[in-house]
C-alpha cells in the first residue's frame, strides 16, 4: 500500500456508489483519512466499513448537498471529526438527458441543484479549510478536484441542460483555479467519457433505450477506477505541479 497522502483528509460527494465510492477506495489506499457525503447512508456505512477493514478510516456522513445547509454542516462534521481538510473531489452529479422542446423543467432543476449549486455549497464552506491546510500542513498544498465530463467540451442534441451544467462546471473550476493557485491550493477538473455507472439509469426508460444504451452496448466503456486513478494522480503531484484538467476517454469512443 503506497502512503503518499498519509495525514491527509479526503471529502468526497456522491460517494455512495460509482466514480465516488471508487475514489474513496483509491485515496485511502494512498493514506488519506476519506470522508463520504450522499444521500444514501446505508451505503456509505457499508463503504466506510469495508475501507476501515482494509485498514484505511472513513467517516460516513449522509447529507443533501443540494441544501446549503445540510451542505456546510457535512464539510464541518469532517472538520470537527479529524480537525483539518485537505482534498475535496466534487462527484455529485445527475444526468437526464432528452430534447429541450416539451422537456420537463422540473428535471433541469435536478440537475442543476446537483450539479451546479451543490459542488457551489461543498466548495464554498471546504474553503477555508482548504486554504488553511496550504498554508500549514506538512504538504503546504491543498486540492480541489472537480468530475465534469466531456459533455463539458461538447454539447450534443438531447443534453442540453446537462450540457449547461458541465459547461458551466468547467467554467467555475478554471476561474477558481486561477483565484487560489498561488496560495497552493490547486483545482482541477477531470472530463470522463463514458464509465459504467448508476448515471445512465437515472432516465426514463424510453430515453435510455433511445440515448444510452446503443453507447453502452457498443462501446468498451471505463470502469470508475479509471477515474478514480486520474484523481489520485492529479493530487499526489509534487507541490509545485498542478493539473488543472484531465480528459480521460474510452479508447472506442471518437
């Protein structure tokens, strides 16, 4: 078991399954101390419980980050429980694809609360404590790491609010990073293809069957380690190297 973030305390959102839980699983391989926020509690304790019988900690931390509330007392609880932050990875997300004509605004609304305003919520009270981690942990260097897709760089018919949101999280990631890099605290974004995970299946049915799964059946999709491996490297480079994005592809997707 590699140590490189050994003292080092990890938030990951949308922990409960797919590209968060793998991510918890990476970074406490690494030595990180993991924080795990969804919705889903059960899961989460059952993840924290198979990372600390590997020999990692983990709190388990259910909370709505679409609430900004619910949000700040997350990211305090952690504080409270290990008395420090240094790494936030921003996975939360929801994608319900379909034609913007006759689209129901309520899905919009979804995916911008989760997308947009709960990586804002988690950002904005993870910051202080990030910051402080840069200025006197034994690293001098904190990270953000923001999971946004490639539907950040190119937009497509049917996926045009969830279009809005990744566009828009890409935005906010570069314009934070050059806020704060030169005070250590590094932000980046990571844009994956297509991974195989619980996303797809939050659309109705006609829509899956429409839009995701001729992709899925005929491509050699990622697998969520793949990501959490892109996030393990951009936060364990020396203190002076940042990777401000990352494009991580199925080698079958154009």
């Amino acid at each position: 078991m590699t140590t490189t973030l050994t003292g080092t305390i990890a938030l990951i959102t949308g922990a409960s399954s797919g590209i968060g839980a793998a991510t918890a699983r990476r970074l406490a391989e690494h030595g990180a101390s993991v924080a795990l926020v969804a919705r889903r509690g059960d899961r989460l304790e059952s993840l924290a419980a198979e990372i600390e019988q590997a020999g990692g900690t983990a709190l388990a931390v259910e909370a709505d980050i679409t609430d900004r509330d619910q949000a700040e007392a997350a990211v305090q609880q952690v504080v409270d429980r290990f008395g420090r932050l240094d790494t936030l990875v921003n996975n939360a997300g929801v994608m319900l694809l379909g034609p913007v004509v006759g689209a129901d605004p309520a899905e919009w609304d979804r995916m911008i609360a989760v997308n947009v305003r709960g990586l804002l919520h988690t950002t904005h009270a993870a910051l202080p404590h990030l910051l402080k981690a840069a200025d006197d942990s034994p690293r001098q260097v904190a990270d953000i790491v923001n999971i946004s897709s490639i539907a950040g760089r190119v937009a497509w018919g049917g996926y045009g609010v969830y279009n809005l949101t990744k566009f828009g999280v890409n935005g906010f990631t570069e314009s934070l990073r050059q806020e704060v890099t030169r005070r250590h605290l590094r932000v980046g974004v990571i844009e994956p293809g297509g991974v195989a995970t619980e996303l797809a299946s939050h659309n109705a049915p006609e829509i899956q069957e429409q839009m995701t799964t001729p992709f899925y059946e005929q491509t050699e999709v990622l697998a969520p380690e793949d990501i959490a491996d892109g996030v393990a490297y951009m936060i364990t480079r020396p203190r002076h190297a940042s990777v401000a994005e990352m494009w991580i592809m199925p080698t079958d997707q154009a």
